[in-house]
C-alpha cells in the first residue's frame, strides 16, 4: 500500500468528505506519476481549512482527453460542484500548464472512498459505534447489537462490531467483534478505539477485551481509547491495563 499527499483546495475537501465528489482528476508531470497508483492506495488530501482528510483508491481510468474521461464518467461525482461536460472542460483547462500535459500525458480519473478526516476522526469513530447498535433478540437464547465499538487502524480502514450475548458464555463483546472483522480483512495494528454501551455513552473496554487488545501487536500498548466525545479526552491501553505480562513476548 502507497501513501500520497496531495494539496486541495477547501471546497473540494469538503465535496470529498460529503460524498459528493468521488473521483479525483488528475494529470501526471514532473512531480507526480499517477500511472504507479494502484487499488487500494491511500491519498492523503490536504485542505487549509478541513485539514487533512483520508481516501483509499478504488479504480483507476486513463483517458486521453477530457472530453473522453467526462464522456465516460460523466460530471456528477467528478467536479466540485456538478455542471455540464463543456464547464467543467473549460475550468480543468483554465489552471496553467494542463492542457499542455493533458496532450502529452493524458487525464486520470481516480475513483476515491472517503475513509474520515483527521480533525473530525473521533465524532465520526463515534457515530460508527454508536450507529452499528440495534439492540435485538436473534433466538431464544442469542441477543446481539446492545453494545457498539469502532476501531481505526494504522492502515487508515475503519472496522466495526456489536456485542453477542449467548447463553453458556459462547458471545463475544463489540471490541472483539470489530476485531474480527479487522482480522478477517488482514489487519492487526489498531491505533484509535471507541465503545459505546447500550445507553449510548462511551465506556472502556472490559478486562477481557483489554487483554485482547494487547496480545494483537507489540504497538497495542498506544492504542487511544476515547474517554468523553465532548472533550475529546482520550487514555492509551497501556494506562488500563499497567504492567501487564506479556510485553516481551508480542
């Protein structure tokens, strides 16, 4: 997986994190070669006012001409604010040197999924946990959904789990349950946790989950768990589970 930055204006930023701008045009020169991107690759964009806001790519699209990549993949999610092909033609246009690389090199249209924004990260891991809940009774004898929790890990990918309420202690927490979905996708560095219980208030993880955590990765120690949404206050693992046994052998 690739990392890169790139600068973009606010309210470009700001269509991205709505979801209403889903492709990034790009044009490849002497600073950047955006033929090497592949799937799965993070751009990290940089706005002056939103800050710093994660995608992950999920297609790539050469063409040869604007009017050739607006024909294919239409104005709706390309642009800042949607006009017609003709419009947005001409303000791609407009910025200098483009239309000279866009002969030369061509036009990219990079398909994006917004992963969160770095300034918001903890209202939105909240609203991640807080939404999975839907408390209900799957048979007589499993209840589910209660209890919420949402990680972000060091691969910019959210995952998220519900708690699992079985007789003969056969369930699992919401932690857990993240965690396995986590791990089922190929991951196991978490660096961001939030819980939230069946009232809706964030709480810590239990002892249990607490060791879990820490046996994941020889980083799981720095884990930030958050504390109070309204402050934003936040306490790493280490500090809930002290000295604990198992450091020299993660």
């Amino acid at each position: 997986m690739n990392i890169i930055n790139l600068n973009i204006n606010d309210r470009a930023a700001l269509t991205i994190k709505n979801n209403t701008k889903r492709v990034e045009i790009r044009i490849s020169n002497q600073n950047n070669d955006y033929s090497k991107l592949n799937i799965g690759d993070i751009i990290v964009f940089n706005s002056q006012s939103l800050g710093v806001i994660y995608t992950k790519i999920k297609e790539i699209n050469h063409y040869n001409s604007l009017d050739e990549l607006f024909t294919m993949e239409g104005t709706r999610y390309t642009t800042s604010s949607p006009n017609d092909k003709s419009e947005a033609i001409a303000s791609i246009n407009s910025f200098d040197g483009y239309t000279e690389n866009i002969k030369k090199n061509g036009v990219y249209a990079i398909h994006i999924k917004y992963l969160y924004s770095e300034s918001t990260v903890w209202e939105e891991l909240y609203e991640c946990a807080k939404n999975v809940r839907n408390s209900k009774d799957v048979s007589g004898m499993i209840s589910a959904g209660g209890v919420g929790a949402a990680i972000l890990t060091k691969n910019h990918n959210i995952y998220k789990g519900v708690c699992i309420d079985t007789a003969s202690s056969l369930g699992m927490c919401a932690e857990r349950n993240a965690i396995a979905n986590m791990l089922t996708h190929g991951e196991s560095e978490i660096v961001k946790l939030v819980c939230i219980d069946s009232k809706g208030n964030v709480g810590f993880p239990c002892g249990a989950c607490r060791e879990y955590l820490m046996q994941l990765h020889k980083n799981s120690k720095n884990i930030e768990i958050l504390k109070n949404i309204e402050t934003k206050e936040t306490v790493r693992l280490e500090e809930l589970i002290p000295e604990w046994w198992g450091y020299d052998r993660v």
